[in-house]
C-alpha cells in the first residue's frame, strides 16, 4: 500500500520537539527549551472546572465555542485589547494553534505567499505548506529592534502575496510592536490588499512595564485584521487547549463552519475553565507575571556577567541569546552538542527560520536556578569553542 499524503509526508517536525526529546531523555537536563508556563493552572480555575463537570457541562457544545464564554471575551477584548468586538465576530477554538489552522484554511488557495518574520514561531511555515501554500519570509533583525521592516516587505509582495502574519509580543524575539509599527503595517497590508493575520496569544505577558501591547484590529477599519489569542500562556492553561479569534463576520462563520470537520466544537469544561479564568482573581495571575519579570532580570545580569549578548524582552516567556559572538551558528547540532556536554537544553536559532541563526532562544518559564546553572553552562561551553 502506497501513502500518498505528500504534503502530510512532507511536513517537518519543529526541531524544538528533537531537543524535547533528547532532553527528557538526559537525566538532570536543565530544561530551558520549552514554551511552557512553569506555573500548573491556579487552582480556582481547576475547581471551577471540576464544578462545571459535575454540574453536568460534559457534552458537546457549539461550533464557535459557548455564548457564555464568547460574551466574556467580548468583554475582554474591550477592556483589556480596546477591540470592540461583536459576539458573533469570537470563535473558541482548541487553542491558538487550532485558531490558526482554521484561519489559514480559510484564506488560502495553494500557489498564495504568505510574509512570515523570521525569527518567528516555528510551526507557521510547515503550516503553510500544508495547504499547498508558500512562506516568504521577512527578517526582524536586532540592528531595527527586531520590528518589521516596510521597505523589504514592500520588496517582497507579489500578485500571490496574500496575507502578512505577525505576532506581537513576538516568539521569540520578545519584541513588542509599537503603535507606530502597527499602524504602518494594517497600512502596508490596505495598501496591498493583504489579510492580516495577528498572532496576539502573549498579549497580556508583557515585561517590560514601560510598553504596552497594541493590538493590531486597532487599527482595522475594513476587516482585514483575524487576531488570535488563547488562555495557555497567560493563565498556564496550555494543557486545556482553549483560544480564539476575532474576525469579521465573513471569516467568523467560516471558521465556526470549519469547526464541524476538524474538532466539531472545543472543549466545554475547558471553555467553562477559561470562563474562570477571566472572572475569577486576578492574583495569581498576575503573580506569574512578577515572576517571569524577575526571571528576565535574572537571565539578564546572569548572561551579562558571564558575557553572552541578550536581547531583552519586552514580552512573551523568552529570551535570545547571541551566539553568533562565539561563531556558533546556534543550531540543531550545537544544541545538542551542549545537552551532550553540559545537559543545558535550549531552543536552537535555525528552528526559526533563517533569521534565527547565531542565536539561541532559552525559556523563562523555568526556576531561576536552573536559568542560572543554565545560562553559566551555555557560557562555558561558547567558551570551549562550542559550535
Ligand atoms: C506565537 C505563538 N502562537 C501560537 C501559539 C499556540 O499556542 P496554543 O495553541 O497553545 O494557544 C504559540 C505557542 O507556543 C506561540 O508561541
């Protein structure tokens, strides 16, 4: 029997998932590869969806997610993005990944490009070709503050151009787009009749309290704007698998649509855990913020006084490292070399793209000794010639 999924066959693992396994299997690795929050869910939001379970919210639910969660997100997006919102403009997805799957289903023909920022969240070009589509990159580079650049992506639209993706609090550069950035882009995107696709699942981890997140639908006045956000990093809910999206009507009703062949709804005690989420105390919420603050500051002081250049975060859970001072290209083999010698796993530049070389990206959802032990052992290994 012949397989003839090409495209399924085709599809490249994300490299990060190749040091996940090499370091789950390294007893006493210094785990700063990972995107996840070091925090388990708060436990009011555990027992609201443990309640919510018994209380009999166990079937299937709508496609585009419960009303009563969709009229808190309308309130959220308010308050907190300053998006207006109407209920019938949220879809719930399983997660933000699920968010843009379906988005991308909906916009994309095979043969359309697709403006990626490299370094960039790794899974969206594999995503891309998956509908027979192609990634054309733009570079962030840390010379412009890792913000996109007009002028090469002016140089890179082609009548296939179809939508530009950009993600602010960026992974992993840390970067946070300001307002004059995001107005320029929607402008750019009106300019050439691109989609916007907005990658906003950091938006409420933001670092440095002296910037603010903007959302791109801000800007938006003829709905080309689909943002995504989701719960799993803001309220260490990657587990349950609860995002959204806001999008115009149109767009709206084709991802609830496409909601019945792929997962049929999300999650109902996950959606009434998310419902937890946004009315339930604000504490510990913002306790896992502190800490991931703290952290920052930390990886900081810790990477400069053992002389690796870091980039510093004004959002998301992660930092930079600059290899590229050493020689090194910061890649799958220099990541694994340093889990080989100094059990120190990292996320290797090259899984984000081209622009990721020379750098390595390390979590700050891990405790502070082990961003310490971790970042002292990557120091000592650049200073062996690890490259
Ligand atoms: C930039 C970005 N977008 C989307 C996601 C997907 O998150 P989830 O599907 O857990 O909501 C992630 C996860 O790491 C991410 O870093």
């Amino acid at each position: 029997m012949k397989l003839q999924a090409d495209r399924a066959l085709a599809y490249r693992r994300s490299e990060i998932r190749v040091l996940f396994d090499a370091a789950a299997k390294t007893p006493g690795a210094l785990r700063l590869e990972v995107g996840e929050p070091s925090f388990t869910t708060p436990s009011h939001i555990i027992d609201a969806a443990a309640k919510a379970a018994h209380d009999g919210h166990t079937g299937y639910g709508p496609n585009g997610g419960l009303l009563s969660l969709r009229e808190l997100l309308v309130e959220k997006l308010f308050k907190v993005n300053e998006i207006s919102a109407e209920i019938d403009e949220v879809v719930v997805t399983p997660g933000g990944m699920n968010a843009l799957y379906s988005t991308f289903g909906i916009l994309l023909e095979p043969g359309d490009e697709v403006l990626l920022p490299t370094p960039g969240f790794p899974n969206m070009d594999e995503m891309i070709r998956l509908y027979s589509s192609k990634p054309v990159f733009y570079h962030l580079k840390a010379e412009t503050s890792f913000l996109p650049d007009l002028d090469e992506l002016k140089s890179l639209v082609t009548p296939r151009t179809k939508v530009l993706f950009i993600n602010s609090p960026s992974n992993p550069t840390g970067c946070v787009f300001d307002d004059k950035t995001m107005t320029a882009l929607v402008e750019f995107a009106n300019q050439n009749d691109l989609w916007i696709v907005s990658d906003e699942v950091y938006d409420e981890l933001v670092l440095d309290e002296s910037v603010r997140h903007v959302p791109a639908a801000r800007f938006d006045d003829d709905g080309r704007v689909i943002s995504i956000f989701s719960f799993s990093k803001v309220y260490a809910m990657t587990g349950w698998r609860v995002g959204y999206l806001v999008a115009n009507r149109q767009v709206a009703d084709l991802a609830r649509t496409l909601q019945e062949p792929q997962v049929s709804c999300p999650s109902t005690i996950s959606q009434k855990a998310a419902e937890a989420a946004l009315t339930g105390p604000r504490a510990p919420i913002d306790a896992m913020l502190t800490s991931y603050r703290k952290r920052l500051g930390l990886a900081l002081e810790i990477a400069t006084n053992n002389k690796i250049r870091a980039v510093k975060s004004a959002g998301t859970i992660y930092m930079l490292l600059n290899v590229g001072d050493y020689g090194s290209t910061g890649d799958v083999k220099f990541a694994l070399d340093l889990l080989k010698s100094h059990k120190v796993s990292i996320a290797p530049g090259s899984v984000f793209g081209p622009g990721g070389i020379g750098m390595v990206r390390i979590s700050l959802a891990a405790s502070e000794s082990t961003i310490e032990k971790g970042i002292i052992g990557i120091a000592d290994f650049l200073k062996k010639g690890g490259r």
